[in-house]
C-alpha cells in the first residue's frame, strides 16, 4: 500500500499517544522511540510529517532534551526520520506502509516458495501423542538408560569449560568421537572404516538429506524399497530424484523384477528393513553390489535398528561386503540410547569423503560439540556396550511377549510379519480395510501407531506398524487391549 503524503508545514505528531510508564521495567528512550516508530509503520505520520523539536518533545512529554535527542538519532539511523530545513527532523520517504499481521492465517494464500519448500505437502504425517510412548515404533526405553552416569559424564565435560567444545571446532565431529564410533562400527558392524570418514552429523535424517544434496541432480533416478522409510523418500524427490520402487516382500527383496532405469543412487535398509524387519541374503546383498560397481550407482545403506536381533547376533552391515566403494553407511544413536540425543553419523567411501565434508562444512547440520564429547567418553568407557547388553535382553523379552499378546488380543484381524530384528513390528491386516482410518481412531487414544500404508508409494499393503520396546508388561497390556476395542468396532 502506497504511503499517504502528509503537509510538512504541520507537526502532526499526536504528542497525547506517547503513552510512558515511569515505573515500568522498559526504559523511558525505548518506550518513546518504540511508539514513534509504530505511528510511522503504520502510516499515523506519513512520509513528510513534521516531528517536534526535541526541546518541545522534551517539554511536553517531562524528560530530558538528552533522552529526545537519543530518540532521533536512533531514528534516523534505521532510516525512519530525516533532517532538513533548519535541523528540523521530519519523517522519511517510505514507499510501504508494513501491515498489523492477520490474526488468522490463510493457508491457502499463494506464496512464492521454492518446489524444496512444497515437495513435502502431500506428506499426511501421523501425529503422536508427545507425552506418551505407548506403540510408537522406533521408540527406545528411555527409564532404562543410565542417565545417571551420562549426565555426570556431560557435567564434567561443562566443569572444565573446555575452550575446543564450547567454540568452532571440529565441523565434521569431534575426533575421540570419530574414533569411538570407528572402532564400534568395525568390531560390532563389520564395517571398513577409518575415523576420517566418519561424519558426525545431527541426527541419521540429516545425513540423508545431505546425501540427497550432494549425490543428486534434477532427475536422476533413485531406486527406493517399497514398502520403504518415508522421510528418505520424501527428501529424495524433494531433491528432484526420479524415485523408482523397489518392491520388497515378505520374501525378501525382488533381484529379478527390478527397476527398469538405470539408477544413481540405491536406498536400502538391508539389515532391518524398513519397516518390515526382513534381513537381506548375502547373495542379495553382492547382487546389489554388483549393480552398483556396474552402474557407478551409490548405495545409501541405512543400518536401522539392526543392534537389536532376537535370535543370534546382528547380521554385519553391507558396507563391509563391499569391494568396490559405493556404499555409503548412514546410522544413528537415537534408537539404542534416546531419540533427544540428536545424533547421527555418515561413513563416507574414501573416494568421495572430503568432498561431501566440505558441503557439510556449510550446511549447518552439526551435532552440540558437549554432547559429542560425553558420547564419546560414554562409548570409550564402555558404558555403552553394557547399555546394548542390558537393553538386547530386555527387549527381547518384550517382543516375546508382545507377539504372545497381540496373537491372542488382535489376531482376528492383524497378522505380524515374520522378522527378527527391530524395536517395533509390522502388522498386516487379515481382510482390505483402511488402514488409515483406523490408524486415526486408535491414536485418539493415544496409542501412536502408524498405518502400513503409509510407507508405499505405490498399491499397499494394508497394516499398522507398531513399537514395544518402551512398554513394561502393565502398559503393554493396556495398549494392546485398547487397539483390540477399537478394531472391534470395524466391520471386517
């Protein structure tokens, strides 16, 4: 909106609208040049209005002709006022007036925005309950962390107020960390790794869209698991990927119907498939390798949830297969120790690793450097290992009995998929049903649980993908005969 003119012979500063609190916790200088510059905002004085001298606003509002003069300056330094004929200060030249802000936004409104900022809107996103674990997959028992010991570790590291953790420092993590996660990821992972390319990033989801930035342009193609992790979809096609489907089953994942364009860069959760829990064959595994090596595709290994196998050891990564450096490990700490802890990391192939360093130099998806030290005297000391120990025996015995349960309270209509591995479990119903819907209807009862469907982009399974790991036997119980109660109302 055009500003209106004003006379400039007038002064037209409606001294009575200075309204000042003597007593209040605001200075009198703020207050005075807080309300000026509103009046002008919102066009009171107009462009060319005359504003008293400051000996008269001095007079007339009873402070100092030093506290008027303050007023002006600051003013005329942001560009407000200026001055003329005479010193006398006048208002400035703006061409818009900036409007009160609308109460109530309208959602609809067109907005310039770039295709990054709009890619994710067609995301129905399941809103959980935050105060409540109860289903909600990928959630870790966080009572049974010792953050006794963590927090005397984390109150050390601030005691000593050391200078390299409290500055900008170590923009690809900091090196004892570096080395902690190494030495874990070779000994439990069967990863091949030096410190140096391992890249501590701010949770396992921002070292996926760094990836994305770094690894794709406008239209290559992404072969992606379907059923697979939404939130790597959605970034992958926020980057302008040609996302392909990569159907997996409860058979594992198809190597003969495979996506016919030739791709850049391969998604996959091979030792927890997300979210269906399966483990990919070893010959599945080199195959996948193999195309790779032939395509000079980059695989993105997400190794997600793997430390936790009922039966046996955790199957080694992929990563550690490879011979020809495509593979790109991505993990993260969120699930075995608390999702808060907001810290991932990325294993970089040795070809690439600087280079992808120097664009996360500038993206700003670093973790807190105090955090980072405490998880690496954590893992150093051991402390984290036991962790994993306790946590592996526990959870194993919830999944037990969490399958026990759900067989003899939800088996009329959900089957479980049949995986060993994971913090939570995928159900598929036994008839077509909405699985949205229902998903929907169980959450008002805060429960959190997300529809399978969810996770295809193409023809779905229908399901609901749940967590038990956080629950003891009273709340598991609880859980399991509310969804019971809610699915009971379905006609199917």
């Amino acid at each position: 909106m055009q500003r209106g003119k004003t006379n400039s012979d007038s002064a037209s500063l409606p001294i009575d609208a200075l309204s000042i609190v003597r007593d209040g916790g605001e200075p009198i200088q703020k207050q005075i040049y807080v309300a000026l510059r509103d009046l002008i905002l919102r066009g009171v004085l107009g462009s060319g209005a005359k504003l008293p001298a400051t000996r008269e606003l001095a007079k007339n509002l009873a402070i100092s002709r030093n506290t008027a003069v303050r007023v002006y300056e600051q003013l005329y330094s942001e560009g407000y006022v200026e001055t003329r004929q005479g010193s006398r200060t006048y208002v400035a030249e703006l061409p818009y007036v900036v409007d009160e802000p609308d109460n109530e936004v309208n959602e609809d409104t067109t907005v310039s925005l770039s295709a990054l900022a709009t890619a994710f809107d067609s995301d129905s996103r399941v809103n959980f309950a935050p105060k409540s674990a109860m289903l909600r997959p990928s959630t870790p028992d966080t009572a049974v962390f010792p953050f006794k010991t963590w927090n005397r570790i984390a109150a050390n590291q601030l005691l000593h107020r050391n200078v390299e953790l409290l500055n900008y420092n170590y923009p690809f993590g900091y090196p004892p960390l570096q080395e902690a996660i190494a030495k874990y990821l070779q000994a439990y992972r069967g990863v091949r790794c030096e410190p140096s390319q391992v890249l501590v990033t701010n949770g396992a989801q921002s070292g996926i869209d760094l990836l994305s930035r770094v690894l794709i342009e406008r239209g290559d193609v992404v072969w992606m698991e379907e059923p697979g992790y939404v939130n790597a979809r959605l970034v992958f096609g926020a980057a302008g990927a040609d996302v392909r489907p990569w159907r997996v089953t409860d058979a594992g994942w198809s190597m003969t119907n495979l996506p016919a364009l030739v791709p850049k860069v391969i998604y996959t959760t091979p030792s927890s498939q997300h979210p269906l829990g399966l483990t990919m064959r070893i010959d599945q595994r080199l195959r996948l390798l193999e195309i790779a090596h032939k395509h000079g595709a980059w695989i993105i290994e997400d190794d997600y949830d793997s430390e936790y196998r009922l039966n046996g050891r955790s199957v080694p990564a992929m990563q550690g297969n490879d011979t020809f450096g495509r593979t790109i490990y991505v993990g993260t700490f969120a699930k075995t120790m608390f999702p808060a802890i907001r810290v991932g990391f990325v294993v970089l192939p040795k070809t690439i690793a600087k280079r992808v360093m120097r664009v996360a130099l500038y993206s700003g998806n670093q973790a807190p450097l105090p955090v980072q030290a405490t998880l690496a005297n954590f893992i150093g000391n051991g402390h984290f290992a036991r962790h994993l120990r306790r946590t592996r025996k526990l959870y194993a015995h919830r999944r037990v009995r969490f399958l026990k349960l759900s067989k003899q309270l939800l088996g009329q209509w959900l089957e479980p998929m049949d995986s060993d591995v994971g913090i939570q479990i995928a159900f598929r119903f036994r008839k077509p049903v909405d699985d949205v819907a229902i998903a929907r209807a169980a959450n008002q009862y805060k429960l959190n649980v997300i529809p399978l469907s969810r996770y295809y982009s193409g023809p779905p399974m229908p399901g609901l993908f749940m967590g038990y790991a956080a629950l003891d036997d009273a709340t598991m119980q609880k859980g399991l005969e509310t969804l019971a109660a809610v699915l009971a109302q379905y006609d199917f």
